[in-house]
C-alpha cells in the first residue's frame, strides 16, 4: 500500500495485528528507509499521557531498506490484554539517522471484542 497520512485501524482482540505499509515519493518511488528508526503509540485520546501499545524499530515494527516497507506486527498475547470494545488514537513515526521526524501514518484505532478465547 502506498502511503497516505490518515489510516485508521481495527484490531481484532486476541488475534495477531500486522499491517504493512510502503512509504513512496511523489513519482511512486520507494524511499530507502536504510538508518531510519520507527516508533508507534496507540493512546486512549491525543492528550493521554499513558500508552495502549508502543512499538519500535526494535520490536514491533521491521523497515525494509531500499524496499521501503514498514511493517507492524502485534501479538495475540497482546492484543488479548486489550479492552473491548475500545477506540482510541494512533500515529507512526520515522526518524532518519540525521533525526528528522517524519509522521507517516495517523487515525482512529478500535478494538473489537474476542468471542472465541
């Protein structure tokens, strides 16, 4: 998918969550994400000050290099945690080695209930 700033999410509660997203410029060329870091908080409102879910570079979300995929994985251990129903807000976030902050991603996120546990 190509990136467009506003993307809301829902996530299934208790069922592993992955997107995968390609960032692109304005020709539809892939951006080299090679030396950028991601980062991604899930909050109940913008002005929260605790996080639902925060994810990095380091664990959570995978950049693709010269391929310029970001993709996010959350666990079904986590997202079972979750509380259902629920909506909330989202952003994701890459930094590049030189520390420009870039926000890619923005929206609406809502957990929907497990039946099956």
């Amino acid at each position: 998918m190509a990136i467009d700033n506003r993307y809301d999410l829902e996530i299934k509660q208790g069922a592993t969550f992955s997107l995968t997203a390609t960032w692109k410029d304005s020709s539809g060329t892939a951006i080299n994400l090679t030396g950028y870091t991601a980062r991604m908080q899930v909050r109940s409102s913008y002005d929260s000050t605790s996080t639902i879910i925060s994810l990095t570079s380091s664990a959570g979300i995978t950049l693709g290099g010269v391929a310029g995929t970001i993709s996010i994985t959350v666990s079904a251990t986590t997202t079972a945690a979750l509380t259902a129903p629920w909506s909330g807000v989202w952003d994701l976030e890459l930094v590049s080695g030189g520390g420009v902050v870039t926000r890619l991603l923005e929206g609406v996120v809502s957990v929907t209930p497990e039946v099956s546990r």
